[in-house]
C-alpha cells in the first residue's frame, strides 16, 4: 500500500463515533495535493472504514495516510478479533447497514484486509489512483 517516496501520516482515534468526523478532517488537510474527486471519495472511504472500527471492532482505532500523489492510500487498524469478509455483497434493499465495504470495494482501486500478527486486530486498507486526464 505504501510507496518509498510516499507521505506517512498517522492518527489515534478514539473509540466513538465523534473519530468519524476527526478522521474526515484529517484526511482532507493532509491530501490537499491530490485532486479534489479523489479527496472527495478518500474521505467518503475513511468514513465508512472508522465507522464499521467503532462498531465492529475494539480500541486501539488507528488511521494511517500514505500520500504518493497522484495516489492515497488509508489503512484503519483497530484490536477487535472478528475479521471483515472481503467478498462483500450488498445487503437486502430494507436493511439499514451493511453496505460500507460494498462502497469500499466499488469506489476504491483496490483494498483488503490484513490480520494483526499476533491476534487480535486487523488492518482494513484501500488504494485511490487518480485517473488518468
């Protein structure tokens, strides 16, 4: 996910769902050079990736950024033991929730998930690409 050349920014997130919003603003001001759709979904991403951490997962919540323009790559890490499916599959249509790594993997160029080694814990990930002009 990350690039030598790359820009690392980190962050601890509480476990509420006020880091939501703490996650948004973080990605905004550290992704300024990229172009603005791709900050537009890179925040739209970090959203649904530290909302399903607070409800799914345990404390520690941390955001990573990695900036290689014209590339973002986030990574959210939280300690809860229950891995998220990466074959994701949208959920009946009267369903409240359910539908956040669908939008992960639709929106994003790629994305996965890495289990902590040792357990517990995860790291959910994805990748933007600008595209091509």
């Amino acid at each position: 996910m990350t690039n030598s050349s790359a820009t690392d920014f980190r962050l601890e997130l509480s476990p509420s769902l006020h880091a939501v919003s703490v996650a948004r603003e973080f990605v905004t001001t550290h992704s300024d050079s990229l172009p603005p759709d791709v900050i537009e979904t890179a925040v739209l991403l970090v959203s649904e990736l530290v909302t399903n951490a607070v409800k799914h997962g345990r404390p520690t919540i941390r955001l990573h950024v990695s900036l290689a323009p014209p590339l973002i790559g986030v990574s959210v890490h939280d300690d809860g033991d229950v891995l998220p499916s990466t074959q994701v599959s949208l959920p009946v249509a009267t369903a409240t929730s359910g539908r956040g790594l669908v939008i992960i993997e639709r929106l994003s160029s790629h994305w996965g998930v890495i289990p902590s080694d040792p357990n517990p814990g995860k790291t959910v990930w994805f990748q933007l690409d600008a595209p091509d002009n």
